[in-house]
C-alpha cells in the first residue's frame, strides 16, 4: 500500500490527473464496442467480398423482412391474431397450379360432439373486449362438421333476445345480428 500514490489528498484536477497518467500504463487498448443487438430473424456472416449483385439482393431481403415484421407487429398489436388456414394443396412443381379438390357431398357421416366439445355449452369467453357465450355445439350437415353456436351477450340483452330464441333462429336458419357459428 505504500507504493501506491495519494490520490485525493488534494484538489480533484489533481487527482484525476495523476490517475489518468497512472492508468494510462495499465490500460492497454481502448474497450470494446458494444455488440448489437440481436436480429429477429436468422443471418449468416457476412461474405468477405461480396458482389454489387448479392449486397443489392441482401438489402433488399432485409427490406422484405423489415416490411413482415411491420406487418406482423400491426397484427399482433391486440395481443393476438387468428392466422387465415390454407384451403388448397401446395402444388408439387412450380408448373402446376393448386387447384381445391372437388369434395362429394356426404362423405362426412354425422357424429354427436365429443365430451370435450359438448362441455363448451353455456361457457362465457371474451374476444376483442366483446363478451361471447356458447349457445350450443352441435353437428351440422352444411359444414359436415361439429359446429359451435355463439352470441354477443351485449348485443342479444340491447335486443331482448333470449337464448330460446336463438336457438330457434338456428335451426331455422334465420339470421340474427349477436348469433355466430364456427366449425370446431
């Protein structure tokens, strides 16, 4: 301890001084940058020497992506975002093109709801700050699928529909406003 120097018996200009020039010696090279930030997206390392071509091709697939990611975050601003189902078949070569298959009608033999989906009956959910209740679960020729009825309670107690009401309208196939189905 005695070899060390006194800093800061005396004024502070002094005192950062002596330290800078004691420092100086230790301290070899500056310190690094900080490394930046992650990229949402997977990358390789850069080519030593890229051509004109592949850096115009790199910056205009960053711009694609940086455009996705936009799109994706305007989605996702809720929280949560129902992603559309692909309807057809990829095609197999670049030359064909993906046609839907004719589908027969009645290949789908009726079936009741499984325990699970049955369970849904009178349950209460909320999607996008609208309160939904499920109606019935029931199979449907049309759709041939199970298919889950649902109302806007708001809506269904603004027009003073009771759920008999509803359930009538179903299977009568008239539209009401708060009514809703979706295949299960």
């Amino acid at each position: 301890m005695a070899d060390l120097p006194n800093t800061g018996s005396d004024n502070s200009k002094a005192a950062v001084a002596r330290l800078m020039a004691e420092l100086r010696a230790v301290v070899a090279r500056a310190l690094p940058r900080a490394p930046p930030p992650p990229v949402p997206y997977p990358t390789r390392s850069a080519h030593p020497a890229p051509t004109r071509a592949a850096v115009a091709f790199h910056m205009k697939h960053l711009e694609a992506i940086s455009a996705a990611l936009v799109a994706l975050v305007e989605i996702t601003a809720e929280g949560a975002f129902k992603a559309p189902r692909r309807r057809t078949a990829l095609p197999k070569s670049p030359d064909e093109v993906a046609t839907p298959k004719a589908k027969a009608k009645g290949t789908m033999r009726p079936r009741d709801p499984t325990a699970a989906q049955a369970a849904l009956e009178g349950e209460v959910f909320e999607e996008d700050g609208v309160d939904w209740k499920v109606l019935a679960v029931v199979w449907d020729a049309d759709e041939e699928g199970v298919v889950v009825w649902y109302y806007d309670v708001e809506m269904a107690a603004d027009g003073d529909l009771s759920e008999d009401e509803m359930g009538l309208s179903r299977t009568e196939g008239l539209d009401l406003g708060p009514l809703e189905s979706v295949r299960a």
